[in-house]
C-alpha cells in the first residue's frame, strides 16, 4: 500500500469510503496494523491506562509519547501516524508549538489535541508552522475531572450545538481533521456533513467518515476493566490477531461496525 497522506484521507471521504484508525504503542503492533490496512495509526496517550496502568491519561508525558511514537514510527511503512499532545502540553501557542516538534521530529504526521473552540488560536498556530492538527472533540478523556467521569457529551441540544459551532470553528481555524468521542450520532453525522475534513468517530455512530478503537480494546486484551458500549470484541470469532485487526477494517469498511449496539 502506498503512504498514507492527508490527500490520501480526503480523498476517501470524498469517495465515501470508510477510512480506518487503530492505537499502537510499538513496532511490533505497528506492523501488524500496517499489514491489516490501516490508514491512520493513533500514538495514543490512553498507554497511560492501557501500558503504564493509571486510572487516567494525565500521567502522560510528553516524553512518553515520544518514545512510543519513535517505536512507532520504526515498525511502520505506509500508515499516517497521529500522535496525542498530553495533558496539559498545549496551554497556549507557544508550548503546543514545543511539544508537537518533538512528536513530529519523533515520526508523528499529525498531533491531535483535545478541546473546543478556544483550540482554534493554537491550532491555527500549529498549522501555520507546518503541523497538521486533529481536534478532538466531545468526551475528552483529559478533562475527566471537569466533566465528572467519561460521559455522553451532546446530548442536549444547546451542547450539541455548541459542539457543532467549534467544529466549525476549529475546522476554520486550520484543523485537518476532527475526532468526535461518545456523542450521539445524529449530533456525529451532523458534524461530518457540516465540514469539509474527515471526522474520524469513537462512539459517535457509523455515520462518521471513520473509525478508531484502541487495539487493546478490540482484541480483548483488557478484560477485567468494564468495556465502553463502543467496544467490540474482534478476537471472539478469530483465531489469531492478523485475522482480528483484518477484520475490524472489513466491518469499518463495509458499515458493519459500528451497528446499532455500539452507538448512543
């Protein structure tokens, strides 16, 4: 498969075709991940939970998401690598300018940021210096203490239609695409009508141009922990982890996954 690119994610939403996005940690996942055509490979700081077992991601640091992204970056050949800003690594333009370079240096195509429209200076900060941003948007696991817990965001309808405005407005501001976490899908199907870059979903429905599931996740690897609705099991009716992660991205791409089960 040839390199993934920002074109290349365009394209597929203009053709309306499901684009594809796993967590990876390591180069050895990254491999599998890339041999199961994946586009978009998420350095994601939920290893925060998932690796280094704290009940958050704001232990993360930056320099433990560039250490992940570098091993990464060697077991990748062809996927776009997305690599999160941790917490608290963005409080304005000039930190998000430090922090991505060292993702970006680190192998990072991207970096996704968490929050709403008071993103958009930074963003357009980011972009203006060459670094292509993702805004994610709705639950936004970093700010767990102020939302009180890892909850629906947008089901009223004033919220949602906030959540639709900075969409709009980060989208204007430079961002190349949006992630949309645990929101209802007719506020997610919304949303990715309403602009012009991919929206990638997580709990947000399969009306989204993609999907993301941390590979931990989708493999049953963190049972034990109760999964969120969004969640499914890809292991239960495979038999080794290649057939799994090449089948999570047959289900993304035919609309089978998410279905009805998996949506608020």
């Amino acid at each position: 498969m040839p390199d993934v690119t920002l074109t290349t994610l365009s394209k597929l939403k203009q053709n309306g075709e499901k684009i594809t996005c796993l967590t990876s940690y390591d180069a050895t996942f990254t491999k599998l991940v890339n041999e199961a055509g994946v586009e978009v490979i998420l350095v994601g700081d939920s290893l925060g939970m998932v690796l280094q077992g704290n009940d958050s991601t704001l232990p993360v640091t930056v320099a433990d998401m560039v250490y992940h992204t570098r091993a990464v970056k060697r077991g990748n050949t062809s996927a776009f690598i997305m690599a999160d800003l941790p917490f608290m690594s963005y409080p304005n333009a000039e930190q998000a300018l430090a922090s991505s370079a060292q993702l970006m240096q680190a192998g990072a195509h991207m970096v996704k940021l968490e929050g709403a429209g008071w993103l958009a200076p930074i963003i357009h900060a980011l972009v203006q210096n060459g670094v292509p941003v993702c805004a994610h948007m709705g639950l936004t696991p970093q700010a767990v203490n102020l939302l009180g817990g890892y909850k629906v965001q947008g089901r009223a309808d004033e919220q949602a239609q906030a959540i639709l405005a900075d969409a709009k407005a980060l989208e204007a501001a430079g961002a190349n695409m949006l992630l949309l976490e645990c929101v209802p899908s007719a506020l997610a199907n919304a949303i990715t009508k309403a602009v012009a870059v991919p929206v990638i979903g997580i709990g947000a429905g399969s009306g989204t141009d993609g999907q993301v599931l941390v590979v931990h996740d989708m493999l049953g690897l963190t049972r034990g922990h109760r999964q969120p609705r969004f969640v499914k099991n890809f292991m239960l009716d495979q038999q080794d982890v290649p057939s799994a992660l090449r089948a999570y991205v047959e289900a993304v791409k035919k609309i089978e996954f998410p279905a009805a089960e998996h949506e608020f």
